[in-house]
C-alpha cells in the first residue's frame, strides 16, 4: 500500500514535499484538502492540521520536513 500525502495545492512546504517524492521517485496516494474543512483523518494522524503530512501504512506519520 502507498504512502498517503495530505497536501494543499497552493502551500509552498506542500508544493516541495510533491516535488521531492517525485524526484526520488517515491510513489504516493495524494490527497487534497481544504485548509477551511480539514478532513478528520488528517486531524486523526496530525493534530495540528498543517500540510504536508504523509501517513505510511505502518501508522508511521512524518509532519515536519527535516
């Protein structure tokens, strides 16, 4: 199963983690939200409700850029 990106297309940390994984050619569900109405599966796995988050199918979540 595929990582799954939560991302909003016009944030500048989002718009860098989708260009990373595509040059490191990590494949991954994408999944666009409204920053107005966020969606509880990202609140689930981020409490904070910024993007990008990925979610790996382990349950292991990365919500800051290293």
């Amino acid at each position: 199963m595929k990582p799954l990106l939560y991302t909003f297309r016009r944030c500048p940390f989002a718009i860098r983690a989708r260009l990373a994984l595509k040059v490191s050619g990590v494949e991954v569900d994408m999944h666009e939200v409204s920053l107005r109405d966020k969606p509880q599966a990202l609140l689930a796995c981020s409490p904070k409700g910024t993007v990008p988050v990925i979610q790996f199918s382990d349950g292991r979540v990365i919500e800051e850029s290293l």
